[in-house]
C-alpha cells in the first residue's frame, strides 16, 4: 500500500493500538507531549516536523511545509498564531485518521478475494466513514 500521507507510519499506529474514543484522545494527547517535549503547548511547521522525526521506531516521518499545510488545510486548524495547540492538533489527527482508515478500508474492498459478505461489510464500512466527513 502505498503511504497517502506522511503521517501515515504513526496513523497506523494510532489505529492500531487504541480502544475507545477516550484512549484515542489519550494517545493524540501522548503524541503531542512527545512532539513537544519541552512543554511549550504549541506546534508551528518547525517544531513539528521536527518532533515527528524525533519519534522513532519505525516511525520516519518527514514532514514538508507543504505537507503541514495540508495537513492543517492551509492553517484553518491552527491557532491565531499559525500554531496547532492540543486541541488543534487532535482535530488534525482524528481527521487524519478518518481518511488513513477510509483508505484502508477502500484497499480492503479493492483487494479483497472474498465473498460477497464481506465485501458488503466492507462497502458499509466505507460508506459510514464517507458519511462522516460532513460531520465536520
């Protein structure tokens, strides 16, 4: 599969690792404090490209001005500031996470060799996702 995001390593990690809504927040919360290690609550391009690439693990994530912008849809999810504070930046992950998962999902169907159950369910699925980006 082919990475549509550069934030792709750590959505799939996220995606992978959380149970409830609330664990999620948790972990986005997490992310953000590793991102920002010294505390200072706000993520301009720099810092956050910069935090990303300090993650580790498997996770090489390299974030360009371009990406941030799009990331944050030309800024709209950031502060006055030109910032991402806590708030801000879990509205861009869980917005990101959403499409990570569409795409998955939309791969699952394409790829899937199965029978006609699943990919309805798979379809479904598709379709509850598809229908919560107007929720936004």
């Amino acid at each position: 599969r082919k990475h549509t995001s550069p934030l792709d390593p750590l959505l799939a990690h996220l995606v992978f690792h959380f149970d409830t809504a609330l664990d999620l927040s948790i972990r986005i919360k997490m992310v953000f404090e590793a991102i920002d290690p010294d505390g200072e609550g706000r993520l301009g391009y720099s810092r956050f490209s910069e935090g990303l690439r300090k993650l580790g693990g498997d996770m090489r994530i390299h974030l360009s001005h371009e990406d941030f912008d799009a990331l944050t849809e030309q800024r709209k999810f950031c502060g006055a500031d030109g910032r991402l504070g806590p708030e801000e930046f879990e509205t861009v992950m869980r917005r990101q996470l959403r499409m990570f998962v569409q795409h998955r999902v939309a791969d699952a169907v394409t790829m899937a060799n199965t029978g006609p159950e699943v990919e309805a369910i798979l379809n479904a699925l598709k379709l509850i996702l598809v229908s919560t980006d107007s929720e936004d």
